[in-house]
C-alpha cells in the first residue's frame, strides 16, 4: 500500500473520487460512515443522487466544468434517505497518461456545527430582543457580556461593565447576610431567584425579579453564572395601587369598610384588655340625594371629599374615619374617658359641615344626622355596635336631622316590637286583619254626600288596632306596601261596585296612592288590571296624590296621570301646601281636585294667615277649574267660612267618622241633609 492510499483510508474527511461522467469511482472510510454507501452499494453510481436538489448539483456541474474546482455548503442524502448539511470541495485532476478528466470529493458533514451555529445565533437574536436584562459572568463573577435590556434598565452599556463586578448594580439596601445566603443557595442547588433591590448608574435604586444561576462543565465545574432579572417598579407600584384601594375608599382616600372592620377588631380587643371605652359615630348626610339628583353625581362626589376633608380636620391621629358607601361615614373614637367627648366630636362636625361647600363656584349647603353606640355599654362586637350606631342615627333623622342621638335600650325595644310588628303585617292579608273604612264627603252647596275616601285600618290579635301612622312606613320599608297597596284599591273598587247596586250609583272612591307603588313601572298597568277584574266604572274613582310623590320625576309623574286620567280617574293632590308647594305643576299635570290639609283648616278660627292661605287656595283652584276638598272640619263655625268661601266638598268628623262599610250603608239610609243646619 503506497503514501496516497494510507491518507485516503485514514483522513477524517470523507473522499470520493468520480469518473469524467461523475460516477462513483471509490469512497474512503469516512465517506462511507458520512453517507452509509459500502463500495458494491456505490460502484458506478451517479453522484447527482446524493444531492437533495438536482439544481444546486447542475450549478456545481457546470462551474467545474468551466473553472475545475468547487467549495462550499450543501445539502445531500445520505442512503437511507436522511438530509444533512456537508461542506463540500471538488477538484479536477487528469491521471498521467489518461485523456479524461477526473474529480475527487473531499467533505465535512457539517450537520452538528450547522445546528450549533443556527443555535448560537437563536440564541444570541433572543437575549438581543428579550425585554429582561441578562448578564454573563465568568467563574470568578466578572461580567463577560450583557444584553440590550440590561444596558436600558441598568443604564450601563456593555463597554462600561465587562470584566467588572456585578456589585456596581447593589443597591445598599441588602446587608452582608442577604448575599451570603443567596450566593450559599447558588452553590447548594445551582441557583436562586427573588427580589432585589439594585441601583442603576443613574444613583436610582429600582426593584428587579432576579434568577441566578451557576453553568457548569460536565466535570461539575462552574464555568459561569448567569443572571435574569426584570424590573418590577411598575408592578410594585400596582401592588401598592392595590394594596391602598384594599383599605381605602377610592373617592375619598378614607378607610373603606374593609378597613373599618380590620381596625375596629383589634381596636375593640384593646379596649376589651385594658377596660378602655370606644365610641362609634354613624354620620349619614341631610339632602344629600337631592343634591346629586339636582346638580348631578360629579357634585355629589365632590361634595363627598369635601366632607371628608372637614371630617379629617376634627378628629385626631389615633381616630379612624371610614366611608361605607353613598353619603354614609363611620368615625371610630379609641380610648375615650367619658361619653361627653364623644357628643362633643359630634357636636363639632354638626357644627363644620352646617357651613357651606364651594363646588366649582356652586354654593352647597348640607346637614349631617349622627348616631353614636358606646362599647361596652351598647354592644361587645363590631356588628351590634354599628348597628346600634345606625339606629341612633335615623333616631336623629327622625327627629328632625342636623343633630345627634345617642343609642339607648329603649331604641332597643322600639326595634324589637317594630320587628314583631314586621312579621305580623307579613301575614295579616292572608289573616284579614287589614281592613278599610270610609270617611264620606259632602258637597257644600247641596249638603249630598258625593264621595267617600277610603282609609285602611289593621287589627292585630295580639298587638291590636294599629295605627297606619305605625304600620304603613313599615309596610313601605318592608316592601310590603305593594301587595297592601293593591289589595286596598282591589277592595275599594269592589265596595263601590256594591254601592252603586245598592242605590248609589253616581258614589265617588277616593283612595290614597302610596308613593312606592306610583314609582312602579307596572303601576298604570295593575290599576287597568284591577279595574277589568271588578268591573268598576273608573269615571267614580279618584285617586289621591301628594306633592312629593309626583314633583321629583315630573316628567315621569306627568305619563302616568295621563295614561290614568285616558282609564277615566279622576285625579287630586292631598295636603296640598305641605309639599313642595309649586304652582307651576297645577297647569302641567291633569288634576281634577285640590284637598286642602287640615293644619289650615284647623287654624281657621285663630289665625288670620290660615284664612288668608285657604281663601287663596279656593280662588287659585277655581281659576284653573279645579275643585277644592277641605278635611279636617271638626264644628259649624270652620263649615261655615269654608262654605261661604266657596269651598266645594267638605269632609270631617262635624257630620261624619270613618265608618266601616255595613255602617256606611246605614249611615247613606239615614243621612239627613237637615243634619248639618
């Protein structure tokens, strides 16, 4: 075996020598191993069939046929069909004596160092584009590289920190202990990851999510560290965001409800332990709906800071102030001596909020009612205390607003016989212990009686007769005012069906509208109901209206009363001068009757300003072609101005009670138009 054939079986690189046709000839060793050909497989065969394209052989053909020599990187096949990547070179040679041109193939397969290289620069276009800051440390923790992101998070560039410390970055926040423990983590386990706090070049000390982690070599040797962090300012920003809108009131920047409870627990075990009073103050603003409804929910809202802000200027450092939503605040007085500083903080806000709001050059003026509970005299928990808090303040609300109301067990027991009441009036339909009766009505001129109003009544068999003063603000708080409500007008409706088969046909039922069940959306609709079910003629029935019922939502109001008044009732307004007292509506909506309240028509006899406003109201209403009910007649001499004024209906105990329907029908039999001369 000579020189050339050693080489040839024991080059690394694979060798193929082709004929002038580039046909294989011969394969070395390695260029078996690299294409799997044995020498019977490859004899003779065309060496365009390695190629994985036709194309880049042709190419390759024909400059060695123009300039005798080729290199480069190619894609072949292997013989069982698998692609790699070679790096190829041809040259032409002619042995001596032959006429014909030959070509030897020396080649690398070039697939492992492809991948790694397409790796390498995957990898490099990643750290390059990812938005986290990297930094490539040698064993000895000098910074071999970093990535873009570093350089804009950091404020270093590259140049400025190779072969440094990564200690530039800290921030003086981390004692000793912090890294001995963290760099015994990376030798214990490889690696560590928390947060840091570290300082860019800028002096700015920042918060960064960081992995370290140490690569070694397959002896186990650390080669590097590398380390991956982000800057978490933002999202520390939005924790803390978070962290206050948990325990705060977003609009007013108070303790919120959660908060509320928090404090107050550990506040009332403080008290509980060292035998220390605490006082509760529940704050609910006066007309604060009807300065949202007025001037719209952004005043509403500045209203609210303001009170706030007033609110922290009372109270001291050791108090809480919390908002529970709406217009309704809770202050919380800690380790009070006496009951006395708690009326006196009360007394100070009364006394701060009756001043007014400026709201964008708009004059406000509000009032706040107060609540005040005591531990341990007026509850041992958070919830009867705000409870008891509560019911002191409607207590103030009750008595007139603007002032305060300190909790007391006879609240207590008010509550408690309210609540049984409560659950009473809850099955007293089903039980028939609500009832009506009837107060007649006498027109003026011709002494007939005209109308009745009905009134209802409730016997309780326990409680007994309850006044409706009591029971329908309940029943209105409850909700249950709809159902009574609709029996009412039910009921009504169906007496006067009785009356006029009895020989009254031409009988007026006047029935009082509860404002809840007005505000209805169904409300038009249920009466049409009520009135096909008993089959009443609507033209006898009136429906009695109060100003405040329809004034807030005139508009609204106004749809209704004409969609009742196309059923055919007629329509009136009670008490008329004790509400919102405004004309301007007397043309708007489709009224039919005036009722003058019985506080003027009581005061006819005694005071002068009473006959002036009943006298005015009679010539008012008689312009607008209303007619005019006076109730509340209760002797000869108030019928008799009434009457000479010429008032159109009367109505009152001077001829007649309430009475019950079977003494209705007695008292119409033997009604003498005498009775009253």
């Amino acid at each position: 075996m000579n020189v050339s054939d050693i080489v040839f079986n024991h080059m690394q690189e694979g060798i193929i020598l082709l004929n002038k046709d580039f046909n294989i000839m011969s394969l070395n060793p390695a260029a078996k191993k690299i294409t799997l050909f044995k020498d019977e497989d490859a004899d003779g065969i065309d060496f365009a069939s390695l190629f994985n394209r036709m194309n880049d052989f042709l190419t390759i053909k024909y400059i060695l046929l123009e300039m005798g020599n080729w290199e480069g990187e190619v894609q072949k096949k292997r013989k069982n069909g698998e692609l790699y990547t070679e790096w190829m070179m041809i040259r032409t040679f002619t042995e001596e004596g032959a006429d014909d041109s030959q070509y030897i193939v020396i080649f690398n397969d070039y697939t492992q160092q492809k991948i790694s290289q397409n790796e390498k620069k995957l990898a490099e276009k990643v750290l390059e584009n990812t938005s986290e800051g990297v930094m490539i440390t040698d064993k000895n923790s000098r910074i071999i590289s970093v990535n873009p992101a570093f350089e804009i998070v950091t404020g270093y560039s590259n140049e400025e920190v190779v072969g440094k410390n990564p200690n530039i970055l800290q921030s003086g926040i981390h004692d000793v202990l912090f890294y001995k423990n963290m760099w015994e983590q990376i030798e214990d386990i490889g690696y560590w990851k928390g947060e840091i706090w570290n300082k860019r070049k800028s002096g700015e000390v920042f918060p960064e999510w960081i992995t370290i982690s140490s690569i070694k070599d397959d002896h186990g040797n650390i080669n590097n560290f590398v380390a991956v962090f982000t800057d978490i300012t933002d999202r520390k920003h939005a924790e803390d965001q978070l962290r206050y809108l948990a325990h705060h009131d977003s609009l007013t920047g108070v303790a919120n409800r959660y908060s509320l409870n928090k404090r107050l627990e550990g506040l009332l075990h403080t008290a509980q332990k060292y035998k220390q009073l605490l006082a509760i103050l529940f704050l609910d603003l006066d007309r604060f709906k009807q300065i949202n409804d007025t001037l719209g929910h952004n005043y509403g809202d500045m209203l609210l800071k303001n009170v706030s802000s007033r609110l922290k200027g009372i109270i001291k450092n050791k108090d809480m102030i919390a908002r529970l939503g709406g217009d309704e605040f809770v202050i919380v007085l800690p380790n009070i001596k006496h009951p006395k500083e708690a009326v006196h903080i009360a007394e100070g806000i009364i006394e701060a909020l009756s001043k007014s709001f400026l709201l964008n050059n708009q004059e406000v003026f509000v009032t706040t009612s107060i609540g005040i509970s005591l531990y341990p005299l007026d509850g041992n928990n958070i919830e009867s205390l705000l409870r008891n808090a509560d019911k002191a303040m409607y207590e103030a609300k009750y008595s007139g607003r603007n002032q305060y109301e300190l909790y007391h067990t006879e609240m207590h027991r008010n509550e408690s016989k309210k609540m049984i009441m409560e659950n009473n009036l809850r099955r007293a339909l089903e039980r028939n212990e609500i009832y009506l009766v009837y107060h007649p009505v006498m027109d003026a001129n011709t002494n007939e009686i005209v109308s009745v109003e009905a009134l209802v009544r409730w016997k309780q068999k326990q409680l007994g007769v309850i006044s409706p003063s009591e029971f329908i603000p309940l029943a209105e708080e409850s909700g249950l005012i709809i159902p009574i409500s609709e029996w009412i007008i039910q009921k009504a409706c169906e007496d006067l069906k009785m009356i006029h088969l009895q020989g009254k046909p031409k009988l007026r039922m006047s029935i009082n509208i509860s404002a809840i069940h007005f505000n209805q959306e169904n409300f038009v609709k249920s009466i049409d109901d009520i009135i096909q079910k008993t089959n009443v003629n609507p033209n006898y029935i009136n429906f009695e209206l109060t100003e405040s019922m329809i004034m807030p939502k005139a508009n609204e109001s106004v749809d209704k009363l004409v969609k009742l008044k196309q059923l055919g009732i007629k329509l009136s307004i009670d008490d008329f001068g004790t509400g919102y007292s405004s004309l301007s509506y007397l043309n708007r909506f489709p009224l039919d009757i005036l009722k003058i309240d019985k506080s003027f028509v009581s005061g006819l006899l005694n005071y002068k300003e009473d006959c002036s406003i009943v006298e005015a109201i009679i010539t008012m209403a008689h312009r607008l072609h209303l007619k005019v009910i006076a109730e509340g007649v209760e002797n000869k001499k108030q019928y008799e101005f009434l009457k000479k004024e010429n008032c159109d209906y009367i109505q009152g105990f001077y001829f007649s009670k309430p009475l019950p329907f079977h003494k209705l029908i007695t008292f119409f039999e033997s009604w003498d138009q005498e009775f009253i001369k």
